[in-house]
C-alpha cells in the first residue's frame, strides 16, 4: 500500500509566504538551515493518496472516497405516505369539518414493506402506514389525527390538500445524480446516503497507519513509576492522538533505550504494517548520533536544521521505501514540527484536497519578540471579538513547556526577519481546536 510516487506538493497555505531562508545542501546531515517552504516541499514531494480499497460502509467511516457514488434510482424510489393515516382522493375530503365530518368506506389496508391492492376513487379510502407505497388513484394522505381512525368505515373531520403528506418519487435525489462525490469525507449522513441508494460498500483511500516510536533511555511509559532522571514518555501519546485526529491508524511503539540494536530491531519490525513511520528524539546536534547510524544502514534519511522555531532539527526519508519522520525530543518541538510537515502529508495520504489546516486572521493584543531568520509558531489564545479575531501569545514560549501548549489553541505564524511584533499587528493563525472560534 505504496503512497510514495511522483506528485506535486500542493498549494501554498498563507502561513508558508514567507521570506525564504537558506536552503542547505543536499547531504545527509546538514548544518544549515533550510527554510520552512523549502522543507515542506520537500516532504511533500511524490507523496499521493494511498491506493484505494473496496471496504464496508461501517469501515468507511473517516475515510475520503475514492469514486463518485451514483444513485440507480429516485429517492424516495416511489410515492409513499409520510404519515399513518388513510390515502384518499383530496376532492373526496374538501368539504370535511367537524361540524360536517365525512364518512370513507376503508376498501385497503397498506403497512410499510407492503404493496396496495385496491385503486382509490371518490368516497372510498385506504389505511396507510408511514413508508408505505400510495395506492394508484390517491393523491393524498389523511392523518389519522384528523380521523376517528375508524375501520371499515373512517370519519374524517379535516380537508387536506392534493399531495398533502405525501413523498413523491425522487422529491430528494433523482435518478442517475452524483450523491456523493470523490473527495468526501465519509461520516453517519454519508454513510445513510450511500445505503439509501444500495450501496453496502464503496471505494476509499484507506486510513494511513502510522507508527509512532520515541527513542531516549530516559522515558518511561505514563502511568509507570519513575526513576531518577526519568521522564514520561508525551511525545508517543501526543503524536498518536495527532494523527489518529487525522483519521491515521495510529500505532504507538516505545520508548525505546539508546541502543543501536534496539532501535535497529524495532524499526525494522514496523515496516510491515506502516505507512507512514514519526520517530521523537535525537535529532539534536550533538545528540542523534545513534539514530542517525539506524537510519542510515536501514534507509536514505536527511538530518537537516530548519529555520523555524520551535522545531530547528528535523529529519525526513525513507527506510525499506516507507517514508519516515524524525522530530525532536521537546514535547512542543514535535507537536509544532507534526503540525507544520506531518500532518499535509498524512492529509495528502488520505486523499484530501484541502492539506493544510485552515489559517484565520488575527490581531495581536501584545508584542512579543520573535527570533531573527526563523519562522516562529508561537503558541496562544485566539478568540473571536466583534471586530475580528484577537491572538493573545502565551508569555512563556520554550519548547519544553507542554502545560502552555495544552492551554494554547492557536498557533500565530511569524515570518522570518521580523524580531518584534507590535500589539496590533496583523498576523495569520493556525486554530488548533476542533471548536476553534
């Protein structure tokens, strides 16, 4: 289940028009830096959607079609009653009151699922259930609350109107219309609609299953005691959510010690059942010299420093001709550094057309300074105000500080050569929040 082919990286998202940093050489550690576009397009290049796969409406869900789904017939395939009541013909009735109620011979009982026996004329009615099909001759419905609901004789003390309470053919989708075209995402509504015009399955680029590893001897699995010098392990959790919020099939693998073999063996042991492979952890200088001998032997993987902020070491290739992702260590490094290259590429293996999370608009409320020659994603408040959207930075940025990023839901995007934003500047924002204003 191949995503990787030739392809074209996509459009530009607002908060990728930026200054252009310098773009290092093409070596597999490299110690300048690469700027945030260069990098994406990068990552991007040759990605597509991932083969599609013929699958059962319930495991369809969250997944994006791969075909236009087509109706074979009219919905509602036939005219049929919308309420319990006795089909008749309208004129029979027009004059009904309760002062002047009328009196039907009922001459046919139709239940849902049934077919009607008699055809209806003047005078006479038909007991008719919610669903079912409307009798040849009548062109409306009673409501039985306008009835005694009597049997074989009903009294009827309102008049209706021609058509009253009655679906017609194709009154919601005709004969031959697109219901649902390739590109949709697959949820409850789509799913009724897919099986209210027959079919059980349809075509989909499957979910992305995603491995997340976390390298480091200091991690400990949450929930676990710790020991001296040890930490839990955030960044497998954070990640997997991450990408299981895509629609990824996610799989957390780790933490695993710094150890070349370790590493080597579970890497290797994820190959079969990934798409997509995200390591956390030594990518820093000075630091990743075990994952980078791993990476190596196994695959064609780039180290390089991109010029951004948080998120400057980052690592991207292929090992057994699975893409793979190395972010940093720090838990806001790798959530900033998912957002900005994993996700468009996880978004383009599920076959979205839209891949890069929506940017809004937003005002400043207080300057912050910004580092020269990177692109800052600075973590924040974003709300809605009657005069637009306000951004409120976060006063503490480090990249360690993963208390600030659970409170944070936006992202404002500073492009690179700006070292002071003014209160009331003008800057895009990523929302993070599902609900996001």
């Amino acid at each position: 289940m191949s995503s990787w082919a030739e392809g074209s990286s996509g459009a530009r998202p607002a908060w990728r028009r930026g200054r252009t940093g310098h773009v290092g050489c093409n070596r597999r550690v490299n110690y300048q830096l690469r700027s945030v576009d260069d990098q994406l397009a990068r990552v991007l290049d040759g990605v597509r959607p991932l083969n599609p796969i013929d699958v059962g409406l319930t495991d369809a869900r969250g997944c994006i079609l791969a075909e236009d789904v087509v109706a074979p017939w009219p919905l509602p395939p036939f005219d049929n009653s919308a309420m319990d009541g006795y089909a008749v013909v309208a004129a029979s009735v027009a004059n009904a009151s309760r002062a002047n109620p009328i009196r039907l011979k009922v001459i046919d009982d139709v239940p849902a699922g049934s077919r009607p026996r008699a055809t209806i004329g003047p005078g006479v009615a038909a007991r008719i259930m919610t669903g079912a099909p409307m009798p040849y001759g009548a062109d409306a419905v009673v409501p039985v609350e306008q009835t005694d609901a009597g049997m074989p004789v009903v009294t009827v003390v309102e008049p209706v109107r021609v058509g009253g309470s009655v679906r017609r053919a194709g009154d919601d989708v005709h004969q031959g219309a697109v219901v649902l075209k390739a590109g949709t995402v697959m949820d409850a509504r789509q799913a009724a609609l897919a099986a209210a015009v027959g079919r059980g399955r349809v075509v989909v680029h499957p979910r992305p299953r995603v491995v997340v590893l976390t390298t480091g001897s200091e991690l400990v699995e949450p929930g676990r005691k710790l020991g001296p010098g040890q930490i839990n392990d955030v960044n497998g959790l954070a990640l997997a959510v991450a990408a299981a919020e895509l629609g990824a099939e996610a799989y957390r693998v780790g933490p695993v010690p710094d150890d070349p073999g370790l590493l080597s063996d579970a890497l290797e042991d994820q190959l079969v059942r990934a798409d997509l492979i995200v390591t956390t952890g030594g990518v820093s200088a000075g630091a990743y010299d075990t994952v980078k001998a791993v990476l190596s032997r196994l695959g064609a993987v780039e180290f390089v420093r991109v010029a951004m902020q948080p998120g400057m070491p980052q690592g991207y290739g292929q090992i057994g001709g699975v893409p793979i992702f190395t972010l940093p260590g720090n838990p806001v490094s790798a959530y900033v550094s998912f957002e900005v290259f994993v996700r468009p590429v996880l978004r383009r293996m599920l076959g979205a057309s839209e891949i890069f999370r929506p940017t809004v608009e937003a005002t400043v409320t207080v300057p912050f300074e910004s580092p020269a020659d990177k692109r800052q994603f600075a973590r924040g408040q974003l709300a809605r105000a009657a005069e637009g959207y306000l951004f409120h930075p976060s006063s503490a940025q480090a990249s360690h500080q993963v208390g600030v990023l659970a409170h944070a839901n936006g992202l404002v995007v500073v492009p690179e050569g700006v070292t002071s934003v003014p209160a009331g500047s003008r800057l895009p924002v990523l929302p993070l929040d599902v609900d996001a204003p």
